[in-house]
C-alpha cells in the first residue's frame, strides 16, 4: 500500500471525527504513507526461534498489598484547607 487514497483518508478522518483541509489531508496521507511503510518492513524480519508472546512482561510485579501506618491522621491533614474532627471538609455538591 504504497499510496494512501483520498477516499480512504476521508472515512479514517469520519471515523475520527477529524475536519481536515486539504493541506492537513496531504500531510496526514503522507504520514500514514510512512507509518504504513514502516509497518510492512517489520514483515521482514526473521523470527525464526523467537517464543510468541501475549505481555512485554513476564508476570505480575506488583508490591504485596500490606497495610503501611506511613502517614498519620495529623499529617495528612496538615494542609487540609477545611477540616473537623479529623476529617476533611468539603463543599456539599448533591441537593441542599
């Protein structure tokens, strides 16, 4: 697909909800061009050998969920422009 054609930009750009002028539509065809080119040239490459893969990780590597006492209720309020009680306060926004 060496040349992207105007009716198929059109219905990319629907799609995206893109107004275009016709100056954005030939830069965007051409960069489509590019990105297309690119995409075919990865088809080239030998894979022979190489495991498929679902994730560019490994397995999960998250920290063990364990509970932290690192902030304290006086720190977390701290610079709490409204608080009572221990609590933050903030502005009512359902009903009144």
């Amino acid at each position: 697909m060496a040349e992207i054609q105007d009716k198929l930009l059109t219905h990319i750009a629907t799609l995206a909800r893109l107004s275009l002028s016709e100056a954005e539509t030939r830069s965007l065809a051409h960069d489509l061009a590019e990105i297309l080119k690119y995409a075919a040239s990865l088809e080239s490459l030998d894979l022979t050998g190489v495991p498929p893969m679902s994730h560019a990780t490994e397995g999960e590597r998250f920290r063990p969920d364990e509970p932290t006492h690192d902030l304290t209720r006086e720190q977390a309020l701290a610079n709490a422009p409204d608080q009572d009680a221990g609590l933050f306060r903030v502005p009512q926004v359902i009903g009144g």
